[in-house]
C-alpha cells in the first residue's frame, strides 16, 4: 500500500519535469495533463485493464485476458496471489492489493505519454488516444511481461519493475507520435520517407565525423578535460527549432520545477522498484539500493558529460600570440554558463532509474552504478540524433525512456544473478519496440479515419495531431526565472523576439493625476492589494 502510493507520487512529478522543461505557451496545459491522464487509465484500468492484464481464464491467452470476475474489479477481494521470481515463488499478497499496485504503473506510463504532445494535442482528444493505447498496448505488453501466462514472461525474460511495459513503451509512442506529427506535416507518407532517407544518407556520408567526436570524448575523459581537442566541424544539417516555430521559446521555462520534480520522482522510485518485490524481504531492499546507486551514478555521469563536452576554455591566441585578456574572461564565462549542469544531472539521474528499472531486483548492487553511467552516456548521444530525427518530440521523451530502457534490458541480460543470456532480453526489447510503434500509429489514423468521415474535409485537410492545429495556450504561465544578459543555456543569443520588451517611457504627470496619499483624507475606502502594490511604486492611478 505505501509502495502504491510513492508510485501515485510520481505522476504529479512528471507534472513538474513537464512544465519546467517545456515552454511558457505550453506549461499549465503539460501541468495538469499528467494528473487527468492517470485519472482516466486508472479508471479503465478497473473496469478492463486489470481483466485483460492480469487475468486468466476460458478464452485468455498469452496476449490477453478474459476472466469476467476480474471485469471492474467485481469479485478481486483477497484472493492469493504468488510472488516472487526465480527460485522464491511462496509469498502472497491479496489480489486487491496487487490490483491496485499495478494499476499505478498503468496510470503512470501514460503520464509519460503527455510529454509527447506539447502543441499538437487538445486534452480532450488526447484522453481519447490514452484511452484506446491503454487498451490496445500497454496492457497486451504488460501481459507479455508480467502475467505467469505471458510469453516473454514463458521464453524466460527478466523484466524486474517495467523496462519494457513502462519506459520502452512509453517512449517508443511519443517517438510514433512525432513521426505521425511529421507525415502529416509533410502532407504525405511518400514526403516524409523522402526526407528520413535524406537525413539518414547524410549521416552516413559523415561517419568521420561521428567516429572523431567518439573519440574526443574518450581522450577528454582520459585528460579530465584538461587537453585542448578542437572538435571537427559538424555536417550542414538545418534542425527545426523544438518548438516547431518561429518567434517561440525553444528554452526549458522553470529549472526549479525540474529539480524539485525529479527529487520527487527519485523518492517515488522507491515504491516502484523496491515494492515491485512485493513483500518486505531482502529483495526489496536490493532492489531499492540498487535504484538509489544507479541514479547517482547517471547524475553524477550527467554532470561529467557536459562539463568535460563543454568545460575546456577555448582560448585561442591572437596574431601576436598572446590572448586578448577581455576575450578570455568573456570566452571563460560563457564556458562558466554552458556548465549549468543542472539539466544534465537530472536527465542522468532519470537515466539511471529508467536503466536499473528491470534490473533491480535480479542484479547485484555492485553493478549498479554501470546501469547509471551507461545510460547517461546512451541518452545522451542518442539526444543528438532525436534532435535531428524526432523533432516532434521536443521533451526527448524517447531518448530518455526508450534508450535508457533499452540499455537496461541489455544489461539485465548480462549482470543477472540467475543464468542468463543477452539475447532473450533483446528479443524482449525488440518486440516491445516494434508493437508499440506500429500499433500506436494504427490507433493515430484510425482516429484521423473517424475524424475524416466527420468532417467532410479532404485526407490533406483533415489534421488530428499535427503543426496544421498547432496549439498556442492564451492562458500563459509567468516568466518566474529569466537569464541575465541576452544567452541561453546553451550560450546561444536569444532571438530578438523572446527578448524582454523594453521599459514603456514615464509619461509626465497630468493635472487630473491623483495619487493614494490623495485618498485618505477623503475617507475613501482602501484599495485592493494590487493598487497598493502600483501605488507603492509612485505611479499615478486613474480615479
């Protein structure tokens, strides 16, 4: 019951990490997304999901339930039910209570859905979408995983607390979501595969250039960075701004919002691993130490990363050979403001729980922190190329979640316990990968199907999730945290459009001007807080 709770914890901390790394135009909408999509599923997951997940009986299979008794939880009371993996199977717990536990992790999965749709979904055809995902993705692949009649679970794949159900699944529907985004952004299929083989032969014709950067990154390592590797110049490649338009901010809107989230989402990890062993037994408290472990090695590896990327002082002298004092100290503090790490070390961090996520239970705590540093490294290549690939996904959702469940399953295989081998889990990945994206993207066209038929407007013209209805909230959040001088995290200048508006000109005072030291003598009665706060300023107010 407690771990169930830690797990509730964590969807309004997705709520924070959503918000803060989004953009003003689009925080309140991913604030409260989170918490109405974890309503809705938690919802379906009592009526359906726990029926086609977990139950057994005349016509359920190893894709799907089909015991009636499970259906709204009608007569799922204190039944027992087994736990444990490997050679430990003899604990029970009731099945009330392991309903209610699964069905947090239900509801949690599609809030790290809601990320994918910033600008391109209405709330209320995206509850439509999560409604039908739910049904027709995460709970088969759960079932796959989890249930004693799955068939990863029957070929012998390890998937501790939701490597694949969870994050690869997740992840890999944001990455379908951006990719359908894309199609109809180009109008056509035919388009868009143009442009993807485009981008890919671009990226082949460089390899050089992937190869030396592989390698500048291990000498930088190897010197801590105190070795001046000049980096080479990249491919000419145009990449669209993350927010897929112009004059918009493409720069996270509240860093506080993602600490205090992802402290808040490290805390709820707790009741998600350490409960997936449902009992209190030696298991659960390797498996919470191991999560703990991983997640300060992918931060502290987070850090590492863009302090030695982006640590080393470029100071290149003049024609006279002596660096121009001035210069110096503007190029070290740019170099200063690049290490904001901050982002870094939660992205690791996030990582690193993601990566032990399958892990956790069947590996020993000495091999926690390479799930950690592996999976910051990995997420963050593999955010170069989502950059360039997914620029639907401007969350990196599927770098995170995908890449670094990915990387966990991989290694599952190789520091389990229990004697096993790499290839199961890659065939578990592969299968949750590949089912994910094509089913996602069946239910994206059956809805724009329905929408077509509804509309009577042409297939061009019918736009369900694209830039075609981009979304721009009037209701904006306030700008709470603003970077001195005219850079941005990345020490890039701010375009001329997102730069604060300069100070109105004081106009001069009027004759009919009255002022609020003019109100008490007329007994006039007090005004509200927000005159009170102009007036303490000395301006003027209009009686």
């Amino acid at each position: 019951m407690i771990s169930s709770a830690l797990v509730f914890i964590m969807i309004p901390s997705l709520s924070l990490i959503y918000s803060g790394l989004g953009n003003r135009s689009f925080a309140l909408t991913l604030f409260r997304l989170p918490m109405i999509t974890a309503a809705f599923v938690g919802l379906q997951w009592v009526l359906w999901g726990y029926l086609v997940t977990f139950s057994e009986g005349s016509i359920s299979s190893n894709w799907w339930g089909g015991e009636s008794r499970a259906g709204a939880l009608r007569h799922v009371l204190a039944g027992p039910v087994s736990v444990g993996d490997g050679p430990n199977t003899s604990a029970v717990i009731p099945e009330l209570l392991f309903s209610l536990y699964e069905g947090m992790f239900a509801s949690f999965t599609a809030a790290v859905v809601c990320g994918g749709t910033m600008h391109r979904a209405r709330p209320r055809r995206f509850i439509i979408f999560i409604s039908l995902w739910a049904l027709l993705v995460y709970d088969p692949v759960a079932r796959w995983s989890w249930s004693s009649k799955g068939w990863l679970r029957e070929l012998g794949s390890l998937d501790f607390a939701g490597g694949t159900p969870v994050h690869i699944v997740s992840g890999t529907t944001v990455a379908a979501f951006a990719v359908f985004c894309s199609i109809e952004s180009r109008g056509s299929l035919w388009a868009f595969l143009a442009e993807a083989k485009r981008r890919v032969g671009h990226r082949l014709s460089h390899i050089w250039y992937a190869v030396w950067s592989v390698l500048r990154i291990l000498f930088l390592l190897c010197t801590c960075g105190r070795v001046y590797v000049p980096d080479a110049d990249p491919p000419a490649e145009h990449t669209p701004p993350h927010s897929g338009g112009s004059g918009q901010e493409n720069f996270p809107y509240n860093i506080n919002f993602v600490v205090l989230g992802t402290a808040l989402l490290w805390f709820g990890w707790a009741g998600f691993n350490g409960g997936s062993a449902l009992q209190g037994n030696l298991r659960a408290v390797s498996a919470w130490t191991a999560t703990h472990v991983a997640a300060c090695s992918g931060g502290s590896a987070g850090m590492l990363w863009i302090w030695v990327m982006k640590g080393v002082p470029d100071n290149e002298p003049h024609s006279d050979g002596t660096p121009d004092e001035a210069e110096r100290h503007e190029t070290m503090a740019r170099q200063a403001f690049d290490r904001l790490s901050v982002w870094y070390f939660c992205d690791g961090a996030i990582a690193g729980l993601v990566a032990i996520t399958p892990a956790a239970g069947y590996v020993p705590v000495w091999s926690a922190p390479v799930f950690g540093f592996v999976a910051a490294l990995a997420v963050n290549l593999l955010k170069k190329e989502t950059e360039l690939f997914l620029r639907h996904d401007p969350l990196q959702i599927f770098a995170v979640h995908s890449g670094g469940g990915v990387v966990g399953m991989i290694l599952t295989g190789i520091f389990a316990e229990y004697v096993h081998l790499p290839r199961i889990q890659i065939a578990d990945t592969v299968a949750g990968l590949g089912y994910t994206f094509f089913m996602t993207l069946a239910i994206l066209y059956f809805m724009k199907v329905v929408a077509y038929l509804f509309s009577g407007s042409s297939w061009r013209r019918t736009a369900v999730y694209s830039d075609k209805n981009r979304l721009e909230d009037e209701f904006q959040a306030t700008v709470q945290q603003q970077w001195r001088g005219d850079l941005d995290l990345e020490g890039r200048a701010f375009p001329k459009a997102l730069l604060p508006p300069p100070a109105p000109p004081e106009r001069p005072p009027r004759p009919d001007d009255m002022y609020m030291e003019h109100l008490a003598p007329r007994g006039l009665p007090s005004p509200p807080h927000s005159a009170s706060s102009i007036a303490s300023r000395g301006l003027p107010m209009r009686i």
